[in-house]
C-alpha cells in the first residue's frame, strides 16, 4: 500500500511537470524501479501512465494545429506511428540487464536535450536549412526513441523543427503534444499487447499523473517558466547523476 501511494505521488509530480514544462518521465521511471519493477517494465509502465495527460493536451491544443510549410499533419503523425512501433518493439527486445546499462545514458541524452535543445536548434537553424525529406527522416528517429524511451521527446522535436526552419512556437507546441501522443499510442498499444505493464503499480501513478497535469495546467499559468526549466533541470541532473552512480556501484 506504501508503495502505491509514493507512486500515485509521483505521477502527480510528473503530471504537473509534463503540464508546466515537461520531464515528467525523470520522475516516474525511477519510482517504479525504485518500487521493485523490472527497468524494461518500468519503462513500458511509465509510459502508460502518462499517456493520458499527453492525450488531453493534445486535445486542448487542437485549436493552435497548423500545418508545417511543405509537411502537413498527416505525414508527421504517420513517420511518427512508425518511429513509436519500431521504438517500442526494440524495447521489448532488450533485456533488463541490458536496458540498466543503457537507462543513464539515455537520460543523459534526455537532460541536455531538455536543457539545450532549445538553444541548439536554434543556433543550428542559422547556418543549415533543410528541406521536407530530411525533416520526415529526423521525425522518423526522433519518434524511434520516443517509442523506446520518451525522455524530453517533446523538446527534441521542436529543437529539430527549428532547424528545418519552423518558428511558430503556438504550433510548434500543438505539434508537440499530437505527435508525442502518436508515438506514445502506438508504443502503448504495443506494450499492453506483450503484457510488459505492471497494472496495479501503473494505474496508481496514472490517476496521480491525470490530477497533477490539472493542477499543473492551473498553477503552471502563475509560475515564471524559465525559473520552472531551471528547477526541472537540476531534479534531472541529479536523477541522471544517482543512475550513474547506481550503475557503477
């Protein structure tokens, strides 16, 4: 019972965090292995959990959809839809031995992109502009990993749409939640199909994450965003620093 309350707590730190800013997942994927699930699982069921808010911010972004200039809608999601079956089908792949020597390496790659990629896309979107090809391959991979992990996906899409010359931060931010949404439905579908989800341990951080992603989308209007980046950027260099150490131990 102990367990499944710190769970429901962190779903709810994550789903305000996913609402405010995003790295939701530093927060859940450490909590289900730190609750005995196995990395492989944890991951699926991380994923799982926090579908729904992804879903619902999709749905209160539909107003802001636009169409990227020469790439619509529909080919995103589709290269997306494929990126997250490939992604979440190498997970399954991958044994837990293996995936607790690759999980700090990935959310290394997660926090700098989280924390530089903004930056990065931007300082890159200066010198290279490319064109719709390019921009369905980069989607394709982005989804890949969003698929068989998810860690500052969202931010990785945008920091890539910028390079390829795309500013509309509104629709940049709509794209954003439709097409993590996609990744994550296909890579959901897929995990509860291979009975990878640890029901009772993922509802309970499912219903913390619906409450803390209301909550979130309310507080969050009041908080100075970059001071809200800065504090999640910390808590996820110090997630990442604890699985090295882990790792090495």
């Amino acid at each position: 019972m102990n367990s499944l309350i710190l769970l429901t707590s962190a779903g709810f730190i994550a789903g305000t965090m996913n609402a405010i800013a995003g790295g939701g997942s530093f927060v859940t994927l450490p909590a289900l292995i730190g609750a005995g699930v196995p990395s492989v699982a944890a991951n699926a069921s991380s994923t799982v959990a926090l579908f729904p808010g992804s879903l619902a911010s999709a749905v209160g972004y539909r107003a802001e959809f636009r169409p990227f200039e020469g790439v619509g809608t529909g080919a995103l999601s589709a290269v997306s839809l494929a990126g997250g079956i490939l992604g979440a089908l190498l997970l399954l792949a991958t044994s837990s031995a293996t995936f607790n020597g690759v999980v700090p390496w990935l959310l290394l790659t997660a926090t700098l992109a989280f924390a530089f990629g903004r930056r990065a896309g931007a300082a890159l979107r200066r010198v290279v502009r490319l064109g719709r090809g390019p921009l369905l391959a980069v989607q394709f991979l982005i989804a890949i990993y969003g698929g068989y992990f998810g860690g500052a996906v969202g931010i990785m899409m945008m920091a890539a749409w910028s390079v390829f010359g795309i500013d509309d931060v509104r629709a940049m931010n709509a794209a954003k939640t439709l097409l993590v949404g996609v990744t994550n439905s296909v890579a959901v579908l897929c995990f509860v199909a291979a009975g990878a989800v640890h029901w009772p341990e993922t509802l309970a951080m499912l219903a913390g994450a619906v409450a803390g992603g209301y909550a979130g989308a309310r507080v969050g209007r009041r908080l100075n965003p970059a001071h809200v980046r800065v504090g999640i950027t910390l808590l996820n260099v110090a997630i990442t620093a604890a699985f090295f150490l882990r790792g090495g131990s």
